[in-house]
C-alpha cells in the first residue's frame, strides 16, 4: 500500500477545483488529466467520516490503515492523482481480462473502481502492463524494471498468509463442487469478452449487442475460489435465472415483433385493397357516365332528326326586312 | 308562360343537390379527420406518423392501370358534355337558317 504523508496544513481538494499542487510520490508517475467520477461539490476534507472511508475502499484503500481523516484524505487524494496517470487502454486491457461488466466509456476512475474489485489471482492472459495497472491499484509499490513474474510475486506477497489460505480453501471447495456438478474446465467457453452497450445503443446495431452472459461467465470453481462457497453458489443460481429470464424476453419481444409485422402486413393489404377497391368504383361509375352520356348524344341526335323542334320565334322586325 | 322542360328541370336540380350533398359531406369528413389527426396527444401522433408512413408506402404502380382508365373516362366524359353543346349549337343554328329561308 503507497501511503503519503500526510499534509495537514494544506486543506485536500477534489480535482477540478483550485488546489495548491501536490507533491507526487516517486512510485505514481506524473498524472497527466484527471477525470472525477462525480462533480465535485465538497472538499474532500467536509465529507463525513463514514462517506470518506467509503470513497477510500471504493479507490482499493484499506481504511484501518490510515490515523485519521487527514491521512485518509492525502491517501484519496494520491490514489486519484496516480489514477488520472494511468493508461485507459490499460484499464480497459484488465476490465477485460477481469471480465467485468461495464460500459466502455467510463472514465479512468470508474474503470479504476471496477478494477479494485476483482480479487482474481489467476494473472493468465493479463499483459506486462496490465500487471502494472492491477498491483498499483492493488497498493503495491511498483519499480519500472519489474518483469512479470516479479509483479506476480509482489502481488502474491501482498495477499497474505490468511487469505492465500482462505483461496486455496475455496478453490479446493470450488473443483470439489465442480466434480459434483459434473462442470469441467473445458466446458469454460471461451468467448471474447464484450462490453456492455450504452442504453441508448441496445437494439440500434447488431455489432453492439448485449455480450452473452456466458461469455462472462467464469467456472463455477473460479467463482467460488473467488468470493466463496455460498456467495458463489449463489451468484452462479441467480446468474441462471438472469439468463432463463433474459430468454424468455427475448422470446416474448420477437412474438410480439412477429406480431406487429403480421399486423403492419396485414394493414398494409388491406389498405391496397381498400384502394384498388375504391378506384374500380370510380371506374365503374365513369364508364356508366361515359355510357348514358354516349347514349344521350347519339338520342338526342336521333330526336333531333325524326321530330325536329320548333324553330325559334323570328323578331318581327326581322320578318318585315325579310318580306320587303 | 314560360316554356319549362320539366325533365331538363329535374336533370340539373337533381345533379346541383347531388353535387352540393356530396361535396359537403366529403369537406366534412375529411375535416374530422384532420381534427382528430392533429391531437397532440402521444398516440394520435403515433397514428398520425403510421398514416403518413403508409401514405408514403403506396406504390402507385399497384393501381397505374385503373388510374390511367379513369382519367381517359374522365377526359372522354369532358368530350361528350362538349359534343352535346356542339350539337344542340349546330341544331339552333339549322333551325334558325331553315326559318329564315
């Protein structure tokens, strides 16, 4: 754990507010951009006792560590600093490796928070440089000459006697329920980890679909070894019932579209019909009109020849023109 | 006395009422409709969007051919209304030469 001393004279301010600048410990690089994971509206130094040390185990600080608040403060304050001097790409390389389900656009502190709750001490598959990321997060003081099995044996070395106990109890626990459920280790799917899609995004591209959630899914003996017997038992049920539940709506959701485009088709014929319907009346009734307008034409024609009308009345005057 | 024909009386009441009838009653429906479709209510603006859609959907080679009929009745129809005054002109104009001879 990097611990910093701490500066009681100078009050700790959260990023992004006008605070005198810190001395950064030789083990944290320079920190280049820091992104808050929440607008900052207190200083660090007002939060409440109990809010502190939550932000503190939310960074992967052991509280007991610290004397007091002020520590705890300096100790956040140096935690962020060495954060915002991450590599995201980095982050993002252990986020996948740890197979947490996050959004891929969360900034580097969040990503960081994520990071501090995988305990996993399975490092295959993590690069050089993701060992970095995960020791540093995980409060091990870290050199830049130190190859991988250096840093994994730093990082054995600061789980502790107890807890490498309790793991390798849980793990043999694990592969014994394993065994008993008939799960074995090459029936782990091997599928690229996905992130999870923003929400507005579920549904608009097929590329950004919903990982699968046995691509995320670890053995049942991983997670036991993990978070424990019970504890892993009952994420694995309830990630059963997750997915059992996920099928059924998906199911539910492509009835219902079958439906609706049963319906827009359905629509969709009728109004062809109801139109072509109409026009054959209009048809119908302009042929009638052309018909009796023929007939009337050549009747008239007929009338006119077989008892022709009366002349018009000629003018008197006319007449007496005529005569003379 | 003025001399009424009776039956070309009875033509063009029939067809002025008739005519009026309809067109007020088109006008009227086609106004509730206009009224109803302009609710700003979130559904009758999902109505009023699907209708538009479904107009825009019409394809009007599905009905060209009746279409193109019904305007070549329609100009036909103009033709013989024109015939029939030609022809009542024609008749008055030979009546008139025939008495004045």
């Amino acid at each position: 754990m990097s611990r910093t001393p701490p500066n009681t004279e100078e009050p700790k301010l959260l990023p992004g507010e006008p605070a005198p600048r810190q001395p950064v410990s030789p083990a944290t690089p320079p920190s280049t951009e820091i992104i808050p994971a929440f607008v900052p509206m207190r200083q660090l130094s007002e939060l409440p006792k109990d809010e502190l040390e939550q932000l503190a185990e939310e960074f992967g600080l052991s509280v007991g560590d610290y004397k007091s608040s002020q520590h705890l403060v300096a100790a956040i304050h140096d935690r962020r600093q060495m954060i915002g001097g991450l590599d995201r790409e980095t982050l993002l390389e252990v986020i996948r490796w740890g197979r947490r389900p996050v959004l891929a656009n969360l900034n580097k502190e969040q990503l960081a928070q994520e990071i501090v709750r995988i305990k996993s001490m399975r490092f295959e598959g993590l690069s050089q440089q993701g060992l970095v990321v995960l020791t540093k997060l995980r409060g091990v003081k870290v050199n830049a000459t130190d190859d991988v099995p250096t840093l994994v044996n730093k990082l054995k070395k600061k789980e502790g006697l107890f807890t490498r106990m309790n793991r390798k109890r849980r793990a043999m626990l694990g592969s014994l329920v394993s065994n008993m459920l008939g799960e074995s280790e090459s029936a782990k799917t091997g599928n690229d980890y996905q992130f999870v899609p923003p929400a507005d995004a579920v549904g608009a591209s097929s590329t950004t679909a919903t990982p699968s959630p046995k691509s995320a899914m670890p053995s049942i003996k991983e997670e036991i070894e993990d978070a424990g017997l019970f504890s892993g038992i009952a994420g694995r049920i309830k990630r059963s019932a997750d997915d059992y539940l996920n099928q059924k709506l998906d199911e539910i959701e492509s009835r219902i579209d079958r439906k609706l485009d049963e319906i827009d088709r359905r629509l969709a014929e009728w109004r062809d019909k109801e139109i072509a319907n109409r026009i054959r009346i209009l048809k119908i009734t302009l042929w009638a009109s052309v018909i009796v307008g023929a007939f009337s034409l050549i009747y008239a024609y007929v009338h006119e020849l077989v008892y022709p009308s009366p002349a018009p009345p000629v003018p008197q005057k006319q007449a007496d023109i005529r005569s003379k | 006395m003025p001399d009424v024909d009776f039956f070309q009386f009875f033509r063009y009441t029939l067809g002025t009422i008739a005519t009026i009838y309809a067109t007020i009653l088109t006008l009227q429906s086609m106004w509730a409709w206009i009224v109803w479709l302009s609710g700003h209510d979130k559904y009758i603006s999902l109505v009023r969007r699907y209708v538009i859609v479904h107009g825009l959907r019409l394809r009007f080679k599905s009905f060209w051919g009746d279409v193109i009929i019904c305007m070549l009745l329609c100009v036909v129809f103009l033709l013989l209304w024109y015939a029939h005054g030609q022809m009542r002109h024609m008749f008055t104009a030979y009546h008139a030469a025939k008495a004045s001879l």
